[in-house]
C-alpha cells in the first residue's frame, strides 16, 4: 500500500457538476485503490484499453468511478480504457481517469484526474485535478480563467516540458532541449499542460513521437486559449474530439501562439 494520503479535490464551485463529481469519484476511488493495493497490484495489466494500450488496475478501478457517475447524469463518455460509451446525449465527458498511471501506481506523487464536457463536437468546460495534492483548474470556453501564462514568445532561454525521448524522435527531442533553459520531464500532460496555463513553465510538447490522444490534450484545448496560450500538433493536424482512441498527436501547449509555433517548428526541424 501507498500509505501517502489524498485529500479531496479543490473543485471551484462554479464548475460543471458532471465535472465536479467526476473528480469527487475519480478521487475517491485513487484513495481507496492506494490504501487497498500495493505498487505492484497497482501497476498490474490485464486488459488492452481502447486506446490500444495495457490498461492497469488503478486504471479501471478510477474509470468505472467515473462511469458511475456518467451513467447517473445519462450523457456520453470518452475515456481512456473503456473508449466511447453512448448513451444518446449531445453531451459527452471525454476524462483521463488517471494520466501519469505509471507515476501513481510506483508512488511518484505526479498524476491527474482531467475532465472536459463536450457538447457535440466542441469542448466548452475543463477540469484538471492534480490528485495527490487535491490543486484543480477549471476553465471555460471562450472566458479568462483565473490563471494566466507567462507570456514568453520565444523558445531560447524557456522553461520547458517534454515527453520523455523516443529513439524515433531523439533528434528532434534534442533540438528542444540545446535552447530551452531548462527542461523537465514529469510524465503526465494533463498537469503538465496546467502548469503552462497558469505560468509555471512556458511550454510542454511531445517532441514528434505522436503518443498523444485526444483525452491527454482535451483540457488543454479549453483551458489554454483564455489563459492567453495555445495548444496545436506539431504537424498541424487539426485536435479534434474522436471516439478512436487509437488517433494519436504530438501536442505542444505554450505560453503564447508565437511560442507554440516557434517549438513545433523547432521540433519538425
């Protein structure tokens, strides 16, 4: 057992209520998985999730918390393991139960519960709660969260996250890194794109290894924008709200479009 303990999440009290018990549940459950298993019980795999990647218990333990919760409210789900659940709604939650399950499950304190309410196509409210600290930012499409981004336009000297480096894409991983001031790898880009948000470090970017769903970026794409960044591909490819899971990106959220784009050229090289 990871005896560490986990408080409730900081949830505004303006957020969508799916969202806010999505979180509630999804918080819930990672406490009691963590009390219940041990590291590796966690960690262990028994399923191929919709993503088409090994699904661990702490996984399927937090997104059938979730689903309780959707079923109740009758609307849609999209999550990482169990894919597109319809249930006839225009509203779908697309959530990450846990992003960072491989930090959670080893007890690196580095994971988040992120959540976005999808009306059709189009993402108009985000939730993201780093859960072993209960620290939670909403957003709302097409308003200024309380958070901002520290504005930084251009790439040398910059604060960055990355996904860590893949033999494929090591070049242009290394690109990055020789004029960033100061690179971090933390394995969960659902916080990771947070922190850019509210200015913490200036960007966070998959450097072209395209292991990104939609579910990773979802928050990102609501939160970003109002804060005064941005979120893109690298390729440019548009980041649209897929059932298929197995649709992949490489993400870059920055501090301002220059930014943005500035890192995604860098990267393509």
């Amino acid at each position: 057992m990871i005896g560490w303990p986990v408080p409730d999440p900081q949830i505004p009290s303006a957020a969508h209520a799916v969202l806010a018990e999505a979180a509630k549940a999804a918080s819930a459950a990672f406490r009691d998985a963590r009390a219940r298993y041990d590291r590796a019980q966690l960690a262990e795999t028994s399923s191929i999730g919709a993503d088409g990647t090994a699904s661990m218990r702490l996984d399927l333990l937090v997104e059938g918390a979730i689903a309780e919760v959707v079923e109740a409210h009758r609307i849609n789900l999209l999550s990482e393991e169990v894919g597109f659940v319809d249930n006839g709604s225009a509203v779908t939650l697309v959530a990450d139960p846990v992003d960072g399950t491989a930090n959670a499950a080893a007890g690196v304190p580095l994971s988040a519960f992120s959540g976005a309410i999808v009306l059709d196509e189009t993402p108009v409210e985000a939730l993201t709660c780093w859960l072993d600290t209960g620290r939670c930012w909403h957003a709302v499409a097409g308003r200024s969260p309380e958070f901002r981004t520290s504005g930084r336009r251009s790439l040398d000297g910059a604060a960055v996250s990355l996904l860590r480096p893949h033999e494929r894409s090591a070049d242009a991983w290394w690109r990055v890194a020789k004029r960033a001031a100061r690179v971090r790898i933390l394995s969960t880009t659902c916080l990771e794109t947070m922190l850019v948000a509210e200015g913490s470090t200036d960007a966070f970017a998959d450097a072209n290894s395209d292991t990104h769903r939609i579910v990773d970026l979802v928050a990102a794409m609501v939160a970003l924008p109002g804060a005064g960044g941005a979120v893109l591909d690298v390729h440019g490819r548009p980041l649209e709200i897929d059932p298929d899971l197995r649709r992949r990106w490489s993400g870059v959220a920055a501090a301002t479009p220059e930014l943005a784009d500035e890192l995604a050229a860098t990267i393509r090289g």
